[in-house]
C-alpha cells in the first residue's frame, strides 16, 4: 500500500527559514530508518509559495485562473512529502507517529493519505 506522509507549509517554511541543525539531524536519522525498513519511495521538500503558482478553475470548459505565489494560508499550504510503501494502514501511521516535529517550534503537522 502506497502512502504519503504530507508535511505542512509553517510561517518559518513559507519564509524560507532552514530547520535547525538539529532538526535536520533527526530528519535525516528518521529518513535513514525508512530506507533501512525499504518502505521509502521518495521525499522531497518544496519551495516556499512565493516561488509558486496556482491554477484554478472557477467556469468549467474555460481557461485556468493563473496566480502568482505567496499564498496565504499556510495550513494549506505543503512544505514537502515523503512517499512510503508499507503492507498496512497501521504500518503508515506507525511511521507517521515516529517521524519527529518537522517544521520544529511546535508548528509541524503531518497529514497521512493512501494514494490511489
């Protein structure tokens, strides 16, 4: 079963901050764990929204609304994805529950989705 582990934008990612070494060290340890079990497929951290563009879709059949980053509202926003295959639902959130604060402060939120 493939799931993503879905890191959520902060103010400090939106504002390009870098995590502290720290951080960055137990990312990297958890991330090696995940290579060690075989699970991880890919991970990956993103741009901040200012270097972003957004296309929606407000009338069907026509053309996409184009905006330009910064976006606002961080808590939709993603920061980055690790992309794990594991043999259960509950495998995924063991992984998700070792995975250490990524965004540091506090401020880390994780979302678990199966992909299709």
């Amino acid at each position: 079963m493939l799931f993503m582990l879905i890191v959520k934008a902060s103010n400090n990612s939106e504002a390009g901050n870098l995590p502290s070494s720290e951080l960055i060290e137990a990312m990297a340890r958890y991330n090696e764990e995940l290579v060690k079990a075989g699970v991880r497929v890919m991970a990956k951290g993103l741009h901040p929204s200012s270097n972003g563009i957004r296309f929606t879709f407000p009338n069907p059949g026509e053309k996409p609304v184009v905006t330009d980053g910064p976006f606002t509202e961080t808590k939709e926003l993603i920061a980055g994805f690790i992309l794990i295959e594991v043999k259960s639902r509950e495998e995924a959130i063991e992984w998700a529950m070792r995975m250490p604060d990524p965004q540091g402060h506090g401020e880390g939120q994780i979302e678990l989705r199966q992909v299709f």
